[in-house]
C-alpha cells in the first residue's frame, strides 16, 4: 500500500483507517491524501439512523462527517510514518456554517480537510468543507486533540 501517492492511491477500507463502526461509520471512503490534506466521500442513506422523514440527513451532522475525516487524515499520516495513530478527542469548532438545513437523500457528500495546526502536545485544527456537486453545503475550522496518554486524558476528564 503507497499511502504518500496523491495521484494514483488505492487506499485502504476505511474501516482499516478509522476506529468507527457500525452505524457510526459515516465516512464510506477515502479518495485522496496529502501530508496536510484528505479527501473523503460519503452517501447520504434514506434507512440510516440519522434520516428525517425525507431520508435526508441532518445538516449538524456534517461536523461528525468532518471529524471522521481529520481521524482519516491523521491515522494515514501515523501509517505512512510507520505506526498507529493515537486516539483523539473533537474539541469543537467556534463556526460550524452550514448552507443548507440538510444534506439530501442519496447525495454524494465530498468532504475536503485541510490541517492548518499541528503541536507537539497533541493540538490540531483543520479546516473543513462539506460539498455535492460542486456546491458548499458547510464549512468549519475544527479542532482536535490527541493526548499522548489517552486513558489518564479520559480518567481526568470524567473525575474533574
């Protein structure tokens, strides 16, 4: 597997690439790689757990859809180095915009990310775009986090 190749890569299951399972997997693929960018894809589904009654999904959704991508991002960079990605956290974002209220049923959603922070700590962001069909249908700058000690990271949040 050449993961560095922004050209002609084949990449792996998205399952190989991200820990998400089951209906929580919302990214279906990814299509390109860079060192600071990722492009993935996924289908907005009628039956998912997600779907209102037109089979659309949420538009608040997008900012899960983006997160995935960053932890595809960061899992291929861990891979490409020879490791594994260490398990992270989504901080939050300050704008998360979305121009339309819902991304429609069957739509194929292109989400682009953009790292623009990366620190020795763990401290990331990333810009983010959702679009289908060349359009934007959302927008975030999100940020991340992968403490070097998750399980002390997630004991002290959770006593604090």
């Amino acid at each position: 597997m050449t993961i560095s190749d922004t050209n002609n890569t084949t990449f792996p299951p998205i399952e190989s690439i991200i820990p998400h399972r089951g209906t929580m997997l919302l990214v279906e693929a990814v299509t390109s790689y860079g060192d600071e960018t990722l492009t993935a894809h996924a289908s907005v589904r009628p039956d998912a757990w997600y779907a209102d009654e037109r089979g659309a999904m949420p538009a608040w959704i997008g900012i899960e859809l983006m997160a995935q991508s960053v932890a595809a991002h960061v899992s291929l960079c861990a891979m490409r180095a020879g490791g594994r990605a260490r398990p992270g956290v989504l901080l939050g974002t300050r704008s998360y915009q979305a121009h339309v209220s819902a991304f429609a049923r069957g739509a194929q959603l292109v989400i682009r990310v953009r790292e623009v922070l990366r620190s020795e700590e763990g401290h990331g962001a990333y810009e983010c775009t959702i679009e289908h069909d060349g359009e934007r249908y959302a927008d975030a700058v999100i940020k991340v986090f992968q403490p070097h000690d998750f399980q002390t990271f997630i004991e002290g949040s959770v006593s604090a």
